[in-house]
C-alpha cells in the first residue's frame, strides 16, 4: 500500500463532524475548484511555502536551484521570486534556506505514526461525543489507504471516524467504507452538469449516484454546500439545492451551508499560484440565508450556517449513531428531481 502524503494533523477540530476531532489531511485530490480553501491539498507531490517575512534575501536558494525558478527579487533589494512554471519541486532550495522561509508541504507519515496521534487524544473524543476525520484533498483518491485507516481506527481502536469526500470516485472504493465510516460529509459543489465538468471538473453524475448509494445503504451522511459567489449563489442555484436535497430529507443527518470566504488568500500567494477569487468579498450569512429557508421548507433536519461546531454532551453526538445503532438502510426508492441544472439517476 502507498501511503499519501499529508500535510496535517489538525487536533482539537470542532467543525469536522460532532465533537473534539483530529482531522488528517491527505494530499492529492482530482478535482480543480479554482477557490479551494485547502489548495496546498490538490497536488499529489510535495510543494512548498514561501514566507516572505521570513526571507533575508541571502540568495542561497538562488544558488541551490538547478533550474533557475528562483531568483532574488532585486525590486525592493530583499527577497525572491520562484517561476512556477519552471519548479521541478526538488526541494533542494527548501534545504539550502537557513531562515524558515521556505517550508516542505506535504510529509511522508506512516500509518502507525498517524494512528498514534490520531488515538492520542482518545479521552476528549469520549468527552465531546467526537473522533477522527479523513480528509484533505480527496481522501478516496487513495481508497487502499483510506479504508485500511478508517479500519484500524473503528475496528481497533473504536473511535467514531468521519470522512469528507467530494464522493468523486468509483463505487467500488467506497462501498468497502460503510462497514468503517461512522459519517460520510459531502460536498455538492454544484448542481449544473456543465458548469461541473468546466469549472470544478469530474461527473457530477457520477458524485449524485454515489450518494444516492449510500443513502440507499442506510449510511449517515450530512451534506456540505459551499456557497461561491458566480458558481452557485443564484436564487435558481438554491432552488436546484433544495429541490435536489429535498428528496432525501429524511435520510441526511443535517445540512451545513458554507459561505464563501477569503481566508485561504495567503496561502496561493505562499505557494506562488494565482488566486482567481482575489479581491471577492466574503459572502454574509444574510446572503445565503433564502437557501437555508428553502431547505427548511424541504423538511431538512438541521441546517447549519458555517459548519456545526462545538463539543456535545458526554456519550452523545448531535443527533449522530454509531454504527452499531444505525436504523436499517433506506428502504424507499429515491427519485432524483428533473429538471435544467440537475442530473436524474437511474438505478
């Protein structure tokens, strides 16, 4: 098995799933959404920051680089600049710096080491009803790792483990995941077909279906909208969402909206990539505050602006089963609304 790369383990998440978690990013993801909050996730090879405060301008990065991606910036006499289009991502010039200006994203961890720290914090997971979360990137982009994970964290160590998944992927690597996965979070990026495969990329057919799978399976599963301004937050956008998600309210466990914001900035200028979203101002709760009404209307159970968060009451987890104390897959038929934007499923 090939162990991904990961660039954290994140403690103490209150926005990941029910409780206190440990969210573990993963490398690599096959989609391309242009406002990725996680852009350091995409690749699959490793990459590296650039500090700018940090930098002294010595030019030993300069020398180290054996293909002249990066030169001094002689603009302000302090700094460099990296040619993105000429980085093999050697690294040698993340060895070559002395000041922590440049710094690897993306480390080679062994799946003991992640369990170890996964499991350290065990007892503020029984206290907050909370676990562990596999995330990234697209955690089924790597399904082996992923499942001999989601295993060793349920199975052995008997924690409660989420996943966040764009569900983008082949049935078969996540149906291997319903007897490990306490709660399946997905992200519906978008409901038309076309602007999909453009903007974000991959089948929006093939995400659809794979949700309606695991509804059908009696999977807990709670849905993530992110909200973006000229992608989906027109009022038809959030007819189409509350349409679409309507037909399986009694299935979600909740739906969490996500408003655009600009937090991840900085980071696409540290990686030397450009931001298509630079200067969009963040979308306000008001804005998105009809799509939380029409969900309401569609019989949603509980409907979050920003993501849930906080820790829940000892043994308890916001309304979420183990999956011991799953209630029996769904037994109804789901028929998928038709109509301009949406994609009906035939199974």
């Amino acid at each position: 098995m090939r162990t991904p790369l990961i660039t954290e383990i994140q403690r103490f998440c209150l926005h990941d799933g029910p409780g206190i978690r440990t969210t573990i990013f993963v490398k690599g993801c096959p989609l391309h959404c242009p406002w990725c909050h996680n852009p350091e996730n995409i690749q699959v090879k490793q990459e590296f920051y650039f500090h700018a405060n940090k930098c002294r301008g010595c030019g030993q990065c300069v020398g180290a680089c054996p293909s002249g991606a990066c030169t001094l910036d002689h603009g302000d006499g302090k700094g460099t600049r990296r040619e993105a289009t000429h980085c093999t991502s050697c690294l040698q010039c993340v060895s070559a710096c002395r000041f922590g200006a440049l710094e690897v994203v993306g480390k080679a961890i062994s799946l003991d080491s992640i369990l170890q720290e996964a499991v350290s914090d065990r007892i503020f997971y029984q206290n907050s009803g909370g676990g562990v979360t596999i995330s990234g990137g697209e955690p089924l982009l790597h399904p082996e790792f992923t499942h001999d994970l989601a295993y060793r964290l349920k199975v052995q160590e008997n924690l409660h483990v989420a996943i966040q998944t764009s569900l983008f992927a082949e049935w078969e690597a996540i149906a291997p995941l319903l007897n490990h996965v306490d709660l399946f979070i997905v992200d519906i990026k978008s409901l038309d077909p076309e602007r999909h495969r453009q903007v974000i990329g991959g089948s929006l057919q093939t995400i659809l279906t794979n949700l309606d799978l695991l509804l059908k399976a009696g999977a807990q599963v709670r849905i993530h909208l992110p909200i973006i301004p000229g992608i989906n937050d027109t009022d038809l956008d959030f007819e189409l969402y509350a349409a679409y998600l309507g037909q399986f309210a009694d299935g979600l466990i909740g739906v969490d909206i996500l408003p655009y914001h600009s937090y991840a900035t900085e980071k696409y200028r540290q990686l030397g990539r450009n931001y298509q979203f630079l200067g969009i101002p963040d979308l306000s709760s008001q804005q998105v505050a009809p799509l939380a009404h029409a969900l309401r209307l569609q019989g949603i159970r509980e409907i979050t602006l920003g993501g849930m968060g906080g820790s829940t009451a000892a043994g308890k987890s916001g309304g979420y089963k183990p999956l011991e104390q799953r209630r029996d897959p769904l037994p109804r038929p789901v028929h998928l609304p038709q109509g301009k934007g949406v994609v009906v499923t035939q199974l």
